[in-house]
C-alpha cells in the first residue's frame, strides 16, 4: 500500500484535513523587475490550506507556502496586462521539498519574501485569487473548517461524473454521489459512479489520474468501514486473502455508502459477501485458516484497513527471545505470554501503572498511549514509505536514536519503557523484507554514538532479512501460538477489551481510543469536532468489538480410519473411482458431513463448501461442485428434480441446475451466513445467524444463460438472536425457528406475525418440526432436552431430556427418532414420555437424519464419514 508516488508531487505534501482543489499550469518569476529575472516552468496546486509549486526541472525543489501566513494576495500586472498574477508576501515560513527528488526533512526558510506566478490562461487569474483570498480567509478569521467544507461541497455541487469514461456506452447508470477516495494520512473528493459493469471513482482534482475502474466482476471481497469514527467508508478488494484493498471510499452521508454497498452486491454475479467472526472462527479452529490469515480476517472485520493509519491491521508480538543465537520454537519459554496485553508483561512496570490507576479519577486508564497508531505504524515502516513519516511529523523524521534501529531494542523498550506498549503490524509476518532494510539509501540520522541509521539490526538467531521473516512466521504457526493465540484475541478483539474483563485483564485504554468513547455529534463547533476527531485519530484506536464471551481454542484436525459400524455400510472402498471422482469414504472428518439428503441422487453438503451428488444404486460419486470458499448449510431439491438449492456460510443461496450442470442463480439476501433454507409453492424461507428469516417469492431461471431471475423479499421475520433452524407446517401458514440462546419462535406466515416465543432450551435449538396434524411444534437442542409445544398456546406441554445433546430428529407425530452426539439413534416414546430404544449407528455425532414419506426407510449421516441406510420394521 505504501507506493511512492508516480511524481514528485503527491496528497502527501498537504497537511492534515487539507484538500487539493486544483493546479494550473505556470511559471515562477524569480527576482521580478530585476536584470536577474529569470522564469521556472512547473505547476501551481491550489489546496486548502497551501499554495504548491512543483518546477518541471527536478533539480529545483517544490515550493509550498502556507496560506495562513500570507499577508497580502493579488494580481501582480503592468499596464493592465493580467497574465502576471499574485504576489504573496510571506513573514513566516515556506517550505522546500524533494530537490534533485530526493526524499529528505524539509527544508524551512523564515522571513518576508515575494513570490510571482505566471499562469498559462489569463482567463485563469480573477478565478485563483478569488479562491485564494477565500481560502486564506478562512484561516486568517479563524473560521476554518466550517468555510473550507463549504467551499469543499460547493465545487462537488457544482461538478458531476464525466459520463464519457464510462467504458462501454451501453453501461447502464445505477448510482452517483460524492464521496472520497481514502489512502493512508490523506482522502481525496471526487464523485463515486456505479453502473451494471463497473465501479467508478472520479477525483475533482483528476489526481492521480483522471478517473479510478474497478470491474464488478473482479470483487471478492466488500467492507462496510467505519471511518473517522462514523460509519461512512467502504473498501473493496479484488483479490481473496491480500492485506490491501483496491480502492477505500468515504462517503459523506451513510445512506450513500449502504446503498452502494447494495448495488454492488446485487450485481455481482460472484461476489463473495462479508463474513461474520463466527465464521472465520470455526474455519480457523479446524485448521482450515492459518493463525496468520485468521489474524488479518479479524482486523477486516473491526474496521483495520492499510489505508486508515489510524486503524492499521494489528498484530501480536509472538517472540520473546531476541538474544539467542538459535531460536527454539518447541521451547514455552521462547514467546510471548499472550494472555497479557504488552503493557502487563512486566510486573514492576505494572505495579506502578496500576497505583497511577487506583489513584486517578473518572474516566480511569492504566495506559496513556495505545498499542497500535500512525506514529507506531510508521515507526515501523519508515524505510519504505519515508514521505509518509514527513507528512505525519510536519517534514522531519524523528530523532535518530528513536527509530526503528534494532529488534532486540524495540522489544526491550516495549517491555520496560515508561509509555511504550505497542503491537507489532502484518509485514513482520509477510514476504516482503523491505521495510528491515534501507534500500532507498535514505539519511535518517545519526545516532548518538556515531553510526548512521540504515538497516534494522536483526536478532542473533536470524541471519538475514528474509531468514528473521520466516522464522517469525513458523513462530507465529507454531503449537504454542496456536494454543494460545485466542487469549490474545480476547484482549485486542474480544470480551477482554473492555468492560470489567478488561480491567481484570489490566488492559484499560485512554477512553478516547474506544469506540464510542465520545459522542462527535453532540459537538456544535465545527473545529472543535476536527481538533477532538484529530486528536483521536493520531492517539490510535481500539479495534470494534467482535467477540463478547471467551474465545475458543484451536482444534487440531485428526484423521484416522474408521472400520465399519452400521447394518449397510455406504463407504464403499472398492468401488471404482473416476479420475476426478472420490467414494463415499472420501469424507474425512476434516470436511464431515452437516446434511444429507436422499433424492435421488443422494446429496450431500460438506464443510468444506462442496456439494457431492452420489448414486445410490451404483454408489459411486456423481458430481461435485464448489460454490464458494464457505461452508454450506443445508440443501433441498425442488419439485420437478431438476433444480438444487443449498445455503451458504457466505451469507449466500445457490441454484443449481442438475440437467445443465451449473449454477443458475444466486440469492445475496444475509448479512451473516445463512443457516437453513426450506421451500414451498415457489417461496423460499431463508435462516440467517443476522437475527433474520426471510420470505422470498421467485422461480430461478429455468436455464443457465437467461436472465437472472428477480427474488422479491415478502417479508422479513426479524429475531433478537442468530436464528439456527425453521421448519414448515405442511400447509406452509406456520413457521417455527430456532435460536442459539435456546428460543423456539412459532410464526403465522400470512400476517408475518410471532404467535410465540418460548425460551425452552439452554442452549442453542438444533432442530424443529411440526407434527402432521400441526398441533404441535418438537425441538431438540444442545441440552440433551426434547421439548413439545403446543401450538395454539404456545405452551410447553411435554420435556424429556437425554444426557447428551441432540442434533436431529425425525418424527411421524408419535414416535421420535434423534440422532445423539455419541453417535446413538434414541427412539422416544412421547405418549409415555420416555427413551424406549437406543440403537448404535454411528462412532461419530449424527448430524442428519432423512425420512422418506412413507415412513418406511432412513438414511444418517455422521461425523464418522458414514451413511447409513435404514429399513425400519414394524
């Protein structure tokens, strides 16, 4: 992300807050009227809070001269010529920048001097020094902020998107608006245009160039930002697991920004929508995500961009010893506690932050500076991106011997230092060893023993660059970080953040870095509210909250071979495989199965987000399609067998052909993933762990290549909680879902009305029905417990427990039969209310249980990797 700039003028020149309006081509009259006038050839930038002058020739610095410390602004002509324009005279400061392009602290002249423009168009005169004198105005009558966004708005007002950079004429025109391209320390304004195709982003100034395109097709990734604490940026990535996106939006009203977000979910065809913590969790626990790749997944989601300096990814330090001249990695006493923010590794240090604490008044803080801010990130990769180190400390580089010289010295003044409990960011775990080495030879100072700053000294035990980034990325996949890296979680990201869990954990911040730590809107002044959003943006700030209760820890995938335990055993070994094909016994434990379904063919959805069709005569696999990166959920096929629908950890639905072979649609209907879907009479009903059931009216387009067809969203049943499993009365006028808190919630669907909710369960309701007769309403549950409600009442008239969890169950409005976590088939007596029989089935939980319509066969499915098909007798 941190590209130098293609010329030697970039954002990075301006200030803070400052916009750059526009630039005319000019000359420079040095020493005008004098026989030693001469001209110099450039570019004049009209910006906010400066007027810069970049020469053509780069021997010759960029002049930028503070409007605020202009005395006098004007035309500058003899005998009525206007060509000449502006005389500034200067009683402060000025600065020069990059001679000979080179990147150094700028350099500062003090005093009264003039400076001459010549611009290229007369015309252009009257119009600069209008804005000009309005711009310095503003700073002259301490007016500031208030004038410089009028002036800001009414150049947007008065502009529109150039239609003619659409790249096709027949793009159709969806959404405009004004909104800023954000990159890191600077924004810049312009106008947002999406069509059918493409994204659009035009700068008002046309820098860096005339326009910015994004093709839809090309999104994998959107995220909805918050921004200067306010929920207006977007950023989209192109690419699945890069840590930089491909354009960072700031929109001015937050409807804007939600509708675009909109638009370009509905109109990209394979999109892949945000993902919830919870979901990455779980592919992070079964070993489906490295340590690292879950770490950057987290901070996308609370609002960690490369472009926001203020909200850069945050990392662990994972290593402790930077001394040894070997580093063992199967040695505990080499990393990092990580169960303790960096603040609390050293115990004196602790003991007298934690006396400053007791003794301060409301609001208490045990640390007055951050782990993660634009000084702490720079301070790190100031060898890569020095012009943005200039730009946060007004043209200087900080003081030699403050700078990132050593590892072994940072990680000592982290550990003892007064006020310096700083994280570590993504490149330490990266590729790319730029940001160790000074390969752009810059003269960062020396220190006060004599050497010159230039390379980072490495530790001992890392003998190059590229040997110190790899033996930190093992270090970070190691066992031990794998372990322990959710306590960490919990203090950067989760229930350890804030509240009571953050002060048992002693990991309490200045409540300016917390989000909402201070209501922006309740402050009336303009500048007040940009000094308060400046202060808290340069202090840094705490990542949005993901997780409100303990982390769980990683799992360690075991594989193993498991004999044959059922009366019909479908892992059929022998059976021959195509090249392309897998057995039934390809279903390791690793992607096991969550829902199976006999339809002839069989089908089954796995964690791994594919859907096998077997067959069940010949037993052998006949299609396998992945649809996402995601699991999916559940599936169904619709009447006629020619089309199967299946649900999506990706927030997604899918339709898929099984004459045609591929997929026929797309449903982005969730902002979580979706967690079961049924079908009636050409409507679907979609459960989301968003708190949502959806109602959807709609047939999918009959063949691949038509039109997509148009899902109208009937009604919306809206819950407090994720929603885990519905079910359907047979008439489709009822629905019944379940929660992760235990709730079973029975609907009326032609009013979209709850009759009932009723807290039956201790924890989350894993599976629902409804008698033939829709009299009643079974749930089972992560409680062991099988509760019976009536559904005119909505009274729980009959609960019977099991010592362990139920994950499904089938039943024929008499007698139950449920799939325990051992593995065990119960048969439940509900006139008696009792286990009547207990069937050994699978070595594994049974995830899913089918039964035909005649009652008269079954198929299960396990952890185990098994299915097995049932013939019941009576």
């Amino acid at each position: 992300m941190f590209f130098p700039p293609e010329s030697r003028f970039s954002l990075l020149l301006l200030n803070l807050e400052e916009y750059y309006f526009e630039q005319h081509r000019a000359n420079h009259i040095l020493h005008k009227g004098s026989h030693h006038e001469r001209k110099s050839r450039g570019s004049l930038k009209i910006c906010s809070k400066s007027a810069i002058f970049e020469p053509d020739a780069i021997s010759q610095p960029i002049i930028k001269i503070p409007l605020r410390d202009c005395v006098k602004i004007g035309k500058h002509g003899e005998n009525g010529a206007n060509r000449h324009f502006t005389k500034y005279v200067i009683f402060t400061t000025v600065y020069f920048i990059k001679e000979h392009n080179v990147v150094a602290p700028y350099k500062i002249e003090r005093g009264k001097m003039e400076y001459v423009f010549e611009l290229d168009v007369p015309g252009k005169v009257e119009d600069v020094v209008e804005t000009l004198l309005q711009v310095s105005t503003c700073w002259v009558e301490n007016s500031k902020q208030t004038e410089i966004t009028a002036i800001l708005q009414s150049r947007l007002a008065r502009t529109s998107f150039d239609k003619n950079r659409f790249q096709n004429i027949s793009e159709k025109l969806h959404m405009e608006c004004k909104a800023e391209m954000v990159t890191p320390l600077v924004t810049n304004p312009g106008h947002v245009c999406i069509t059918d195709t493409n994204l659009y982003f035009q700068p008002l100034n046309g820098y860096p160039k005339p326009v910015v395109q994004i093709t839809l097709q090309d999104v994998r990734r959107i995220y909805k930002r918050r921004h200067g604490l306010m929920p207006l940026g977007l950023e989209v990535f192109c690419t699945e697991d890069d840590l930089c996106s491909d354009i960072y939006l700031k929109f001015y009203e937050p409807q804007d920004r939600d509708d675009l977000y909109f638009y370009i979910a509905t109109y990209l065809e394979h999109h892949v929508a945000e993902h919830t913590a919870e979901s990455y969790m779980l592919q992070w626990q079964r070993g489906h995500l490295s340590n690292y790749q879950y770490l950057l997944h987290l901070n996308n989601l609370a609002d960690r961009s490369c472009n926001d300096l203020s909200q850069y990814p945050v990392f662990p330090w994972i290593i402790h010893d930077y001394s040894s001249s070997e580093l063992d990695l199967s040695n505990p006493g080499t990393f990092r506690d990580l169960s303790k923010p960096v603040g609390a590794l050293n115990k004196e240090r602790l003991e007298r932050l934690l006396t400053r604490y007791q003794e301060m008044p409301e609001p208490k803080f045990m640390y007055g500076s951050h782990y993660s801010s634009p000084g702490y990130v720079l301070f790190y990769l100031v060898r890569i991106a020095p012009e943005y180190m200039l730009c946060l400390q007004n043209g200087r580089f900080d003081n030699a011997d403050r700078m990132f010289n050593s590892i072994a010295e940072t990680w000592k003044n982290c550990l003892d230092g007064a006020t310096d409990f700083k994280e570590l960011i993504p490149e330490f775990y990266g590729d790319d060893v730029s940001f160790l080495v000074n390969s752009l030879k810059l003269d960062l100072g020396k220190r006060q023993g004599g050497q010159m700053v230039d390379d980072v000294e490495l530790p001992p035990w890392a003998s190059s660059p590229e040997d110190f980034l790899q033996k930190s990325k093992d270090a970070l996949e190691s066992n031990y970080v794998s372990e322990h890296l959710h306590e960490w979680i919990d203090l950067i990201f989760g229930y350890k953040q804030k509240g009571s869990g953050a002060v048992g954990a002693h990991n309490v911040f200045h409540p300016l870095t917390y989000e909402g730590g201070v209501d922006l809107n309740s402050i009336q002044d303009p500048d007040e509210k940009v000094a308060m959003l400046t202060q808290i943006l340069e202090f840094g700030q705490t990542p949005k909250q993901l997780f409100v209760t303990p982390h769980p820890r990683r799992i360690t995938p075991k594989f193993k071979s498991l004999s044959q335990t059922s009366s019909y055993n479908a892992t059929m070994a022998d059976s021959p495989v195509s090249p392309g094909e897998e057995s039934f016994e390809d279903l390791t434990e690793e992607s096991k199965t969550l829902e199976i379904f006999l339809i002839c063919p069989l089908l089954i959805i796995k964690l791994d987000s594919t859907l096998k069709m077997f067959s069940k005569e010949s037993k052998m696999l006949q299609r396998s399609i992945s649809f996402s990166n995601m699991a999916l959920s559940s599936c169904l096929l619709l009447p006629g067998d020619a089309t199967v629908i299946t649900s999506s950890w990706d927030n997604n639905v899918y339709f898929y052909s099984i004459a045609f072979g591929r997929r026929q649609d797309t449903l982005m209907g969730h902002d979580d993933a979706v967690s079961k879907i049924c079908w009636h009479d050409n409507r679907l009903y979609s459960a989301s762990w968003d708190s949502t059931v959806k109602v959807w009216s709609g047939v999918p387009a009959e063949m691949p290549g038509t039109k997509r067809h148009h899902f109208d969203l009937l009604a919306e049943l809206e819950h407090d909680v994720s929603v885990d499993t519905i079910s359907l009365n047979p008439a489709s006028t009822l629905l019944v879902s379940g929660t992760k808190e235990g709730t079973v919630n029975i609907w009326d669907l032609p009013t979209a009305t709850l009759m009932h909710q009723i807290p039956c369960h201790s924890g989350i309701v894993c599976d629902t029905a409804f008698s033939p007769d829709s009299r009643h309403v079974l749930s089972t549950g992560a409680d062991g417990c099988l509760n019976v409600i009536d559904v005119q009442t909505g009274m729980l008239i009959s609960s019977m427990t099991s010592d362990e969890p139920q994950r499904c169950f089938v039943w024929d409005g008499n007698s139950v039969l449920s799939g325990s976590q051992s593995g065990e088939l119960l048969v439940w007596d509900l006139l008696g209310a009792k286990i009547s029989e207990r069937i050994q089935g699978h070595t594994g939980a049974v995830t899913c249980i089918w039964m035909n319509e005649q009652c008269s066969s079954i198929i299960t499915g396990g952890e185990d990797r098994q299915i097995i098909f049932w013939k019941l007798q009576y």
